[in-house]
C-alpha cells in the first residue's frame, strides 16, 4: 500500500535527485545516501565516481574497456556505485555484499555492420583484431555476462528498412540473428572462418519477423517520436547559434519556448544537451561536425542527434531490465564518438523509481546547467511554465508524427540559408 501521493513521490524524487547535485564529487558515497536515506528510499541509485569505496558493491568500468576497448561507457567515471533501500541494510548488517548487475552491450551503425560484412565471409581488413576481440568478449563474458542488445540499431534503421530497395539493415539483423548460434569454442576458434548451427534462411525469416514486430510496435513509435523531439531542439540550437547577437540566456530561453510550443513539454535534458553546443561547443570534439554550416551539416546533425538519443534510449532500457538489479549499459563502436560525447556530455548518475516506471539521468555538471537555466527564464516565461491551466493544456496535447515532421521541415529549410 502507497504511503505517498504519486504527486510526493514525484517531488521526492526530484528532491533525491537535488542531493546528488548539490553533493561534491569528491565528497564520499555513504555521506551522501547516509544524509538522505528518507530522500532515496525506494529508489534505485547507480552512481558514477572514480573514487571507488570497498564498502559499496561496485563494479569497474575502467577494467572492462581495458579487456575490450572497442567498448564505450556511458559514465563519466572509472567505476560505479549502487544503492537500493534493500542492498543498503544488507550491507549495513552483513558487510560488502554481491549485487547482479545486467551489463548491457548495444551496437552502433558502424559496429553492427561489421556483423554483417563478417557473417557474410567479406574482410575486415585492419578492424579483424579490434572485432575478433568484440566477438570473445560478447562470448566469454565478463563477470556475470552482458546482455547482448541490438534494439537500438534496429529502432535506428527502421525507417530505411521500409525501403523495398534498401536490402542493408535487413542483411545486419539478419547476420546478428544468426551470430546468436555462433560455434564458440574459445581455443579453436578462427575468426576467419565462423560456424554457425542456424543458416542463413532461417536467420533470415526471424530477422523478418524482429523487423515486422518493431514496425508494428506503438513503443517503437513513441521512441521514434522522441529522438525526433530532441533532433527538433538539436536543430533549433545549431540555428539559433548562428544569431550571434543573442546571448546564452536568450538562446536558452527561446530553446525553452520553442520546446513549449513544438513539443508541448519543457525537455530538460534534449535542452541540456543544446546547452552543452552553445556553450561549449567550441571545446568538444564530439561537436567538431556542425563547428561550420554546410551541405553535409544536416546529414551530420541527424546523426549526432541519433548519438544523442542514445542516452535517453539507455535510460528506458535501465528502468526495463529483469535480468539484474542494476543495469549498466555499454556501446561496441569502432570510432570514438561515443567517447567524445562521454567527454561532452558526462553522466554521473542514473536514479530509478520502478514504482511510478521514472528515470533520471544526472551529469556531472547539472548544477552549472541549472543555474543557467534559472538566468535565462524571464518572468513571462516563469509564469508560462508555472501557470496550472496552460500545463494541463499542454500535457493533454501532444503532438502528431505529422506535426513533427512539418516542424523539422521548416528547420531544415531554415538551415539552407547558412551554406
């Protein structure tokens, strides 16, 4: 039985996740959930640092890129930290105990279609020892074993797979079905020469199957209808970095208005993301692309804005997972852009109520972000955000796909005028 309103619950979870704000990375782990036990009661808290304390099940994030370095970690740190109401008395009453983690490993693009190229007998030319190292790390394991997930990569490629003439994301999925019945004998095992128990039509008629069940899927779309959001606020921003005579504030506060009246909603987080382009997107290399406008940009911010969409992808899966009870998720890529949004974008926690199904992503510099955030609601725009009626207007209205897609018709059209 519910001891507190889901509106408290709500207000305790964003209060919980002030705490981890205002607390100072370098300030210990068991201070911050020992002054806030009745804030993280009944949540889920996975926690980054590169100061591990032995008194905390933890996992290291550093030791398992050392064993595979075409992994990529969401995290900032070098290792991570886990609480739960129940985990925290165990721990308290028994000393250091063991906690199943669901370490989760998803494919970008150029990763998964190294699958398909290798399943298919071609060469891998310079990559074959960086993916004869992906292929017995994902067999092998590591601790307790990953969780082998390519919904990202299919969620990503959806649309063009509906394109009778576009046979490539149908051939990967089809190659990564039939890398689930890999022979692996780790002695014997050529990478040059893979065995299969499963044939190539068979992995074929489930790759069809897996392609028609997203396809059909109402959740698919509601993932399709948010990174279109955030390639909306994505785009906004890169034009709105173009109007040199506005400064942070305005450019954050049309974001937030723009955000409002396109999306029906205040993103937070596709926001924070802008943020981090207006304000430091000279200084990451994760932004280097779009760093001068011209014909290729639009390619390039469709994208970055998928690379982006990543992280709030993950943070649905990690309020999914049945496998552990915590979920701790990794990309296979064989470039470096994964690290360099590490770099840009630097997560420092992810705290989960699997009561009301909430996730929230923290990075490490939030409260930065927050007080720019502050500066740059005007008064007009405060009240827009606080005023009862326009909230229940608009959380009752949200937008169509068709509407989505006018709107990222005309900031394309807009883009064309700076190339």
């Amino acid at each position: 039985m519910r001891t507190e309103t889901p509106q408290q619950r709500i207000i305790r979870l964003q209060n919980a996740a002030n705490a981890i704000v205002m607390h100072a990375s370098s300030d210990s782990f068991k201070n911050l959930i020992d002054n806030n036990e009745n804030l993280f009661r009944g949540f889920r808290l996975v926690y980054s640092t590169n100061n591990i304390e032995a008194g905390f099940s933890h996992s290291s994030l550093k030791s398992i890129e050392d064993d595979c370095p075409t992994l990529k970690k969401f995290f900032y740190g070098t290792g991570l930290l886990f609480y739960s109401e129940k985990h925290y008395e165990d721990t308290k009453r028994k000393g250091r105990i063991r906690i199943p983690i669901d370490y989760s490993l998803s494919l970008d693009s150029n990763a998964a279609e190294r699958f398909r190229i290798w399943e298919s007998g071609g060469s891998l030319d310079k990559e074959e020892s960086r993916f004869e190292g992906l292929v017995r790390f994902i067999m092998e394991g590591k601790e307790q074993g990953f969780n082998f997930d390519y919904s990202f990569f299919i969620i990503e490629n959806l649309l063009d797979s509906l394109k009778p003439e576009n046979l490539r994301p149908f051939n990967t999925i089809s190659a990564l079905k039939r890398f689930d019945h890999l022979e692996y004998e780790g002695e014997s095992f050529d990478i040059r020469n893979p065995k299969f128990t499963e044939n190539k039509e068979v992995a074929g008629q489930r790759a069809v199957e897996a392609l028609r069940a997203f396809q059909s899927s109402t959740e698919t779309q509601r993932f399709l209808d948010r990174r279109m959001g955030l390639y909306l606020i994505f785009l906004k921003a890169v034009l709105l970095r173009e109007q040199k005579e506005m400064g942070l504030y305005k450019q954050l506060e049309a974001l937030i208005e723009y955000s409002l009246d396109t999306l029906g909603a205040f993103a937070k987080t596709e926001i924070y993301f802008s943020w981090k382009l207006l304000k430091y997107g000279k200084t990451f290399r994760f932004f280097d692309p779009i760093s001068q406008l011209g014909k290729k940009s639009l390619h390039k911010i469709k994208g970055m804005s998928w690379d982006l969409f990543a992280v709030r992808y993950q943070e649905t899966l990690a309020s999914m997972s049945d496998i552990g009870d915590f979920y701790v998720p990794f990309f296979a890529s064989f470039d470096n852009r994964f690290v360099e949004l590490a770099q840009a974008c630097p997560i420092r926690a992810i705290l989960i109520d699997d009561l009301d199904k909430r996730v929230m992503t923290i990075h490490l510099d939030e409260y930065e972000y927050m007080v720019d955030l502050n500066r740059s609601i005007s008064t007009e725009l405060n009240h827009r955000l606080q005023d009862p009626e326009e909230k229940i207007k608009r959380m009752s209205r949200k937008p169509t796909v068709k509407e989505l897609e006018k709107k990222a018709n005309e900031l394309e059209l807009a883009l064309t005028k700076y190339y």
